[in-house]
C-alpha cells in the first residue's frame, strides 16, 4: 500500500516516522507545502485549494490513502477531501480534543495556544 502524509510544513515528519514504524511493510510520499506555509494565516478557502493541490499530486502518485498532518488543513478541507477522493483520508485534528481534556484548566489556553494556529482558532 503507498501512503500519503500531507502537512502545510515539516513538523508532519514525526507522522511519517511512527506510520513507518507501525506499518514498515507500506510505502510512503511526504508533501511539505513548505512554499505556502503557515497555513494559519490563510482564509479557508485558500487553505482548502492548497490542500486539494497536494492531495490531487498524492494522489496522481498512486496513493491509495492520505494522512493529514495538519490541524488547519484538516479543520478547512477534509470534508470537501472526502467527497471528492474516494480512497481513505485520515485527519488528526480529532486527537487534540481528547489531549486538551486532560490538561488542567488553568494551562489550557497556553497549550492550546501552542497547539492551534489562527486559522484553527477561528473556525
């Protein structure tokens, strides 16, 4: 199976490793949209078409499933991702609400500060 790992920069790198390290036998494309990058600045709109770009790239690749890590491009796009491609498309936005629920209420605006770009913020 070939996989594909999208993030608008590089910090998706530590995906790549632990998929490579729990799933060895699969192969794999990293796409860093290191031109566009953050994306937390941009509209939602510009977001979503940037991350279809490089998911239509994956895609064309012969990718038979796409992991989104990013917050803002999963956030922005991965509905519209999912009815357009028909292969699996993996967010992992949805694992920082479980994290957030047991960080103390005093810390979680700081971390999730930290963990949240603008663009994310504000959706």
């Amino acid at each position: 199976m070939k996989i594909g790992i999208f993030d608008s920069g590089i910090g998706g790198l530590s995906v790549l490793h632990q998929a490579m390290i729990i799933m060895p036998e699969a192969d794999y494309i990293f796409y860093a949209d290191v031109d566009n990058v953050p994306y937390g600045e941009k509209t939602k709109e510009e977001v979503r078409k940037l991350v279809d770009h490089a998911v239509g790239f994956l895609v064309d690749k012969g990718c038979q499933a796409i992991v989104l890590a990013c917050n803002t491009a999963t956030s922005a796009a991965i509905s519209y991702l999912r009815e357009k491609y028909k292969l699996p498309i993996i967010g992992i936005e949805p694992a920082v609400k479980p994290a957030v629920e047991h960080i103390h209420e005093s810390e979680k605006e700081l971390w999730l500060y930290q963990l949240l770009s603008r663009q994310k913020v504000r959706s």
